[in-house]
C-alpha cells in the first residue's frame, strides 16, 4: 500500500506543476458554483450585472491556486504544451509517466462485456419498451437541426434551423448533445439494427466531416477555439473540454460500435495524452486515502475521474486506483446514496449520512447515475462480487427507468425529486421538452436508454467459457465465445405473487461444446428461491451468490429461475436521532413510493411487513372508474380534493390530476362484481384512487360531499335532492389512473397509501420517505 500511495505521489508531482493550473479552482471543497450546469446556465443568460460581478468576484476568492504571476503558470497550460512539444516529446513523457506507475501487473481477470449488437431486448419488456422509446426520439431528431452550429462554426450553409435550449447558437455548451446522439445512435444502432437510424447518425458523421474538412487545421466543434483560450485564461467559459470530449466519444462510438470508419480518422492520438491532464490529485489523493471528503464536489465532473482512474487501473494494474474505485463506490453507497441508488443534491454531494435534510425536486442528477453505473459494472467486472451487480439494479431499475415520461419519445428528467409528495412536473427543471432543453442530462438520458443491453450479460474466457447473467432483463444473447443462443424470459413481476421468474432457454449452436452459466441470486430473494434443469430441481445457492451451471449444452436446455421477491424497509443515510424513522420502502429492486401529495407517516403493526403492506388484489383495476360530465363544451371529472369533492377539468392519465378524478367502486353486496360496464343501477361505494379505505359520503342537504374512513354510507341516487342529482349525473368511464401490476397498501397512522414503484410514475405526486412510527 505504501508503495503504491508514493506511486501515486509521484504521478501527482510529475503533472503538479501542468495539471493543477487547469483544475484546481474546482477542486476544492469549496468549488465555485460555476461548475454546476445548471448554475452556469442561469448565469451566463443572466442581465444582473451586479449579479454576475458577484459570482465572478466570488469564484475567484476560491481559486485553489491563486496565481500572482500570471506568466509563471500560464507558460505550463497545456494548449500551449500541444503546441510547443511535438508528438514524440509528448509519446515519451506519457511512457515515462505510464512507466512510473505501471510496476503492478493486473491479478486475475476481468469479466468482458458481450458486444451490444449480439443482445436483443423482447420488445415486450419494461426495458424494451423503454428502449423502443428512445428510438422513436432520436428519429424525430432532424439532422440540420442538430449540425446547425457545426456548420456555422465551420463557416459553411446553415439549411433548417437551429434547436433551442442548452444546444441554442447562443448557448456555449452548444454540440454537446450531438456528441451524446453519436454515442447513442451507435448503440441503439448495435441494439436494434435500425436502418433508418443508421443512415441518419451516417449522415451526421458525414456533415461533421464536411465541417472538419473545412476548418482545415483538425478542429470540428460547434463553438470557435477562442473558448479553449477563455477556459485556459480562467476567464468564464461553459465547459469546452466536457463538450469536446462528448464529440469524441461519440465519433470512437460510431467507429467501435457501428463500424464507421470517417468517425475513426477524425480524431488524433495525441489528444489521448490530454485527458492526463484532467487528473484530480487532490480529489482522487483524498479518496486514495480512504477520507470521505466528497461533500461540497461537483458529483457529475468527479464520477468521471473515477471512471477515468478505473481505465488507468485496467491498463497498467497498479493496484492503487482499484482500491480508489472500490473506496468511492463504497462511500457513495453507505452514506450518500438514496434508496433509489441515486446520489446528489443539485449537483453536489452532501455531508455523508445527513440525507434526510436534502430531499427537495433537485435531487439525482440523472447524469450522476449513468456515470455510478459506469462505476459499478467495472467493479463488478474485476470482482465478480454480487453487491456491484445489485447496486447495478437498484440504480438501473429507478434511476434510470424513472426519467422517462411513459413512452413519450423526448420527454426525460434532468432531476429526480425525493422530497415529500413531489412530482417530476414540478420543481426548477421538471421534465424537458423534446426540442428545446437538451441537457446534460438528455445527453446521458438517450445514451442510457440506447445501452440498456449493455450489464446483462459478461463473459469470461477460458477453456470452459463463462456467462454471467447479471440482470433479469427479457432478452437473448447470441453468445459467440460460448457458442450457443441464450433466451432469457422474464414474467412481468406483480405484487399479489411476489415472485421474479426466469426462464432460460439454450441452444448449442456447436455440439458438444461445454460452459458454466453462472446466474445472479440477489441480495433481495430468500431461502426459498428454487431452480430448474429441465423440469428437474437443482440446489440453488443463497442470496448474494452465484448458481453456476457447467454443462454441455443440447439444442434446447431451460433453466428456470423462481426468487421470491420480500417487502422491506431502508432507514434514510442520515445517522441524526431526529431522522432516524425515515425509512423507504422496496419491494426486491422496485422503491415504492406514496401516491400522495404531503409527507407520510406508517405504522407498522408488527415486524413482518407483510401485515400492514398488502398488494393491491390483480382483479382490482377492473373496478377503476372516471366520472365525466359535459357542460358548456368542456369535459369536466369528478374528482376529490384534500376532503372534498369537486369537479376538474378531465385529466389525461399520467397527470397529477389524473388519480383525485379516478375511484374504485366497492358494492354495498360483496357477492356483487362491479366494473365500469355494468355499475349502473348498483348500489355502490366510491374509494379514491390514492386513498385507499376511505369512502365518499353524503353529508346531507346543501352540504358537498365527503371522504370518510368508514366504509359505512353509500350514495343511492334513489332517495336524494334534485341538487345531488344534478351533481351526479356523469357518464361512467374506465379509470383514468390504473394500479400498476407492482402496487400495495401501506396503513398509516391516519389513513392508508397507495404505493407504486417509482419508474411507473409520470407527473402524479409522490413520496419516498415515510416516518415509521
Ligand atoms: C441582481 O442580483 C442581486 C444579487 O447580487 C440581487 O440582490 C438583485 O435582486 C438582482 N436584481 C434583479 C433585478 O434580479
Ligand atoms: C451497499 O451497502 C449495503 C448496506 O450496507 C451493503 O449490503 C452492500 O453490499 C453495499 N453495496 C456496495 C456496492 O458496496
Ligand atoms: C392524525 O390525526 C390526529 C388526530 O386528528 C392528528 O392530531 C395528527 O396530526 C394526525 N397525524 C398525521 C400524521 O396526519
Ligand atoms: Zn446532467
């Protein structure tokens, strides 16, 4: 360890004197606000000039280094080194540094992805829907649209016209997404084979490559150079190396994953060397060793630099930075990490286990949770241990499902909201619009949503080949190393049979040729899980392991799966005694969340879980009802409100509006089924969609109607005033809302809670943290 920490020393002396110049104003622990996005948004839209003087003043009392001599340090940046130094010099100083530290040789193996294109997600499925989604967005994307600023830049004909928000000529962030569509067309290209899409990022590759070719000296971005000279002059500039770095990434993308070989030859080696220079000694030294000091950092420009010293591991084995990875997910994961898997407040990290004070709209930068699910699959991939494939899931399966808008193709979430009875509608960002937001964070969105193959399936080479299948995705694998097609099928999970089953089916394409499949037994399931080998049991091994399967494979093998799924609670990461009964609920990898619009109390009846949250019974959807009334050419619903009743304009479903206008008709005759067909003419009970137990009343003459907890009166149009009347004569439609097929009752101290997981949610409010009483 000594060893390897004066290792690390000597990396941080050597590119002291390039690197910190660069980087250091930001890595502090005071950083300047100007490196959240959102921040930088704000201020360079802003006309406060008092305003702006402020923040410039301020940023500069932060500066890490605060030079006195200008030409001292300027000598050192590193566009000036580019220019200086030749190839060779700068070849020679990399294998000196690489030299210095690469003395470790990398132990054992590492698991390989399967390539993208050799997976396939069953249309069907949650995540193919979701999938399916984003394909239909990046069609709509329009090529002029998205090269605008290039060509501009470049000086060449702009046909169409430009998009707005953060990609908006005016904006310096401007081609940052279209380093992102690059990347993600390529893998939803490898994903799904979509020829239409193929011809579209083709033509973008090919239009980049017009604007390349016309600046002449190597430059292709869709802002002028002078904006590398304002970052190196510490003059204020929206992330050019964050914006250049995407539009390489894309074009190596389009190269390794779609074959383009024009992406390829667009990029030079050299600037390879460059990303050295965004070492962080003094945020990568304090996880080295081993202090939680991530409060106060930026989040999303950090987990890059540890997926950035992760690479560093994989490529010279020095030990150190496997131990950096392993030290930081750990710290994210048992004192900054929501339920959800999910890490930030505004873009920053917090103080360790003080969660329960940041829960607000602005929670989870999406981008941060793509980048930790960089993290953790390569710890998975060196360690093969069961918790990084876990993490995997919980991050994946909330956030990263949840901030999508149904299957509305362009409609994704910057943040994610925690605090008590949010919405994603609401809050500063809310959900982004198709043409004229363009986030960071959309960026990632379709980047995320084109890769969901990707983390399923690892591989391990060897005389009998490996096949880890870490997530229970429906979806098959053409796996080459192995030599056979696997199928994997997974039944929609439902809450009335709280079970995750997979079926997978193998076929040798080869006969003869043996491997082990070795399947994923989460943390969530129990001791009474059970597996199949053709229809014949065999042992499964406990929570947190692997059932390995080592066989010779037939043409048509099945291995089925069935993991009882358990309720439980998480207390919040906040070791303060007044937050200590902040718990979230989760149901195997699925958070529950309350369908309500203020905070919730629980109280637990006993220890089993199962006594006081029960699913919502499968047959229960048939019994959701809308009441719509027409007047004066508006369609009206019955809807309720805090205890009320009153009407609203008709909501469409996913709105927050949509579960106060939906009700659950319970018959006074228990013998009695009653759907939205055939209620008419039963005497019936109305129960609010999101307040389960509790029943309207009539509460007499001239008095509106009630909510009670009772389930005692009922509403008998035979024997009321012509008022009453009047008021209830709706049309009886199919519930606007439905319970989705995960959703349960919780008792509270006052009233019951509908939960639901939170990826099914669109705008409806909600809350993720309850005090259990
Ligand atoms: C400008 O910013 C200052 C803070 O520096 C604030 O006090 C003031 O209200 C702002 N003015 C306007 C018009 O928003
Ligand atoms: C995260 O923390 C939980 C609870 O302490 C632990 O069981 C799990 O293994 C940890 N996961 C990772 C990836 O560190
Ligand atoms: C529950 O009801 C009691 C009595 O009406 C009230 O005092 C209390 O504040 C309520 N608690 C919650 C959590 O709503
Ligand atoms: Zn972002």
């Amino acid at each position: 360890m000594l060893m390897n920490l004066l290792a690390f020393l000597v990396v941080g002396l050597i590119w002291e004197d390039v690197v910190v110049v660069v980087v250091g104003k930001e890595c502090t622990n005071t950083p300047t606000q100007l490196a959240s996005h959102t921040y930088r948004y704000e201020y360079l839209n802003s006309h406060n000039k008092s305003w702006k003087h402020q923040v410039l003043m301020l940023s500069h009392d932060h500066d890490h280094l605060t030079p006195t001599d200008d030409s001292a340090w300027a000598s050192l940046l590193p566009r000036k080194v580019l220019r200086q130094e030749d190839e060779v010099g700068w070849m020679m100083m990399y294998r000196q540094m690489k030299n210095q530290v690469g003395k470790g040789q990398v132990t054992g193996t590492f698991l390989n992805e399967v390539a993208l294109g050799d997976v396939r997600l069953n249309a069907d499925s949650v995540h193919g829907q979701a999938q399916q989604t984003n394909l239909e967005y990046l069609l709509l994307l329009d090529v002029d649209s998205l090269v605008w600023s290039f060509r501009k830049t470049a000086g060449l004909a702009t046909p169409g016209t430009a998009y707005g928000g953060w990609e908006s000529p005016d904006q310096e962030l401007r081609g940052h997404f279209v380093g992102h569509y690059l990347s993600a067309t390529a893998q939803m290209w490898a994903s799904t084979g979509n020829d239409a899409l193929k011809q579209k990022m083709t033509t973008v590759v090919s239009i980049l490559g017009e604007c390349q070719e016309h600046l002449s000296d190597g430059y292709l971005s869709a802002f002028p150079s002078e904006f590398f000279d304002r970052f190196e002059a510490i003059q204020p500039v929206w992330a050019p190396y964050y914006t250049i770095h995407k539009i390489m990434a894309g074009l190596v993308d389009q190269y390794v994953l779609a074959g383009n070989n024009q992406a390829l030859k667009m990029g030079d080696n050299k600037h390879l060397l460059l990303a050295h220079l965004f070492d962080k000694p003094c945020f990568l030294g304090l996880l080295a060793v081993k202090a939680d000091e991530l409060a106060g950092f930026h989040s999303n420009t950090h987990i890059p630099i540890v997926v950035g010293s992760q690479m560093r591991y994989e490529i010279t084995g020095d030990p150190l930075y496997k131990e950096i990875s392993m030290f930081f997910m750990n710290t994210v994961n048992s004192s900054h990490m929501y339920a959800t898997g999910g890490t930030s407040v505004s873009e920053f990290w917090s103080e360790p286990k003080r969660l329960a004070t940041t829960l607000q709209t602005e929670n989870e930068e999406s981008c941060t949770t793509y980048n930790m699910l960089k993290v953790s699959r390569n710890l998975f991939r060196w360690t093969k241990e069961i918790a990084y494939a876990d993490y995997y899931e919980r991050a994946l399966t909330n956030g990263v499902l949840s901030i999508q808008r149904g299957k509305e193709p362009g409609i994704m979430i910057y943040m994610l909201p925690l605090g008590p009875g949010m919405s994603k509608a609401t809050g500063y960002h809310k959900w982004g619009t198709k043409f004229n937001s363009f986030w960071c964070c959309y960026g990632t969105g379709i980047e995320s949503f084109s890769k969901l193959g990707d983390s399923i399936y690892f591989e391990e080479a060897g005389n009998n080949p490996g096949l880890y299948i870490i997530q229970y995705v429906s979806s098959s694998l053409n796996w080459k190393l192995g030599q056979i097609v696997v199928d994997q099928k997974v039944t929609p999970v439902v809450s009335w049979d709280p079970r995750l089953r997979v079926t997978t089916t193998i076929s040798s394409k080869k006969e003869g040729s043996s491997s082990s499949l070795n399947f994923r037994i989460p943390f969530w399931t129990t001791s009474s899980a059970k597996a199949t080998l053709n229809g014949r049991d065999i042992p499964i091994t406990s929570a947190g392991n692997f059932l390995s399967v080592t066989k010779k494979w037939s043409s048509s093998d099945v291995i089925t799966l069935e993991l009882p799924i358990t309720l439980r609670t998480e207390a919040i990461q906040d070791d303060r005694s007044e937050y200590a009964s902040l718990h979230a609920i989760l149901f195997g990898p699925y958070l529950l969340v309350a369908l309500t619009t203020t905070d919730s109390d629980l109280k637990p009846e006993s220890d089993s879980l199962s006594d006081w949250i029960t699913p919502i019974p499968s047959d229960y959807n048939s019994n959701l009802i809308s009441l719509s009334q027409e007047s004066s050419h508006n369609n009206f619903a019955l809807a309720h409100n805090s205890n009320s009743i009153t009407t609203i304009q008709f909501p469409d479903p996913g709105t927050s509006n949509s579960v106060f206008a939906t009700f659950r008709i319970i018959p006074t005759d228990p013998k009695t089924r009653v759907s939205s067909n055939n209620v008419i003419g039963k005497t019936v009970m109305f129960e609010p969609y999101i307040l389960p137990g509790m029943v309207i009343i009539e509460q007499g003459k001239e008095k509106s109607l009630g909510i009670v907890d009772s389930v005692k009166l009922s509403c008998d149009s035979g024997e009321s005033d012509s008022g009453f009347m009047a008021a209830t004569s709706f049309k009886v439609n199919d519930g606007i809302s439905n319970y989705h097929p995960i959703s349960f009752v919780a008792k509270g101290v006052n009233m019951s809670y509908l939960l639901q997981p939170l990826y099914s949610l669109r705008d409806e409010h909600y809350t993720v943290y309850f005090k259990l009483h």
